[in-house]
C-alpha cells in the first residue's frame, strides 16, 4: 500500500512528479526524520 501510495505521487501527474531522484531521496529522508519519535 506505501509503494502503490508512493508511486502516485511521484508518477509525472502527482504533485512530486517534477522531482528527480536525488530530491526525492532527500525528501524521503527529510520526513524519516520528521516522522521519528522524538523521545528516542
């Protein structure tokens, strides 16, 4: 279900589709960190 999730909105029509790959590692990354717990 994530991927399926993933893949829309990173196909060309959704809304990160203008994003390269080396963005979208960086954004992965970035919401990794945001979503982390942050008691440890």
């Amino acid at each position: 279900m994530r991927e399926a999730f993933w893949e829309k909105l990173t196909n060309r029509s959704g809304p990160l589709g203008r994003l390269n790959s080396r963005e979208l590692i960086s954004l992965r990354a970035l919401l990794a960190t945001a979503m982390r717990d942050p008691a440890g």
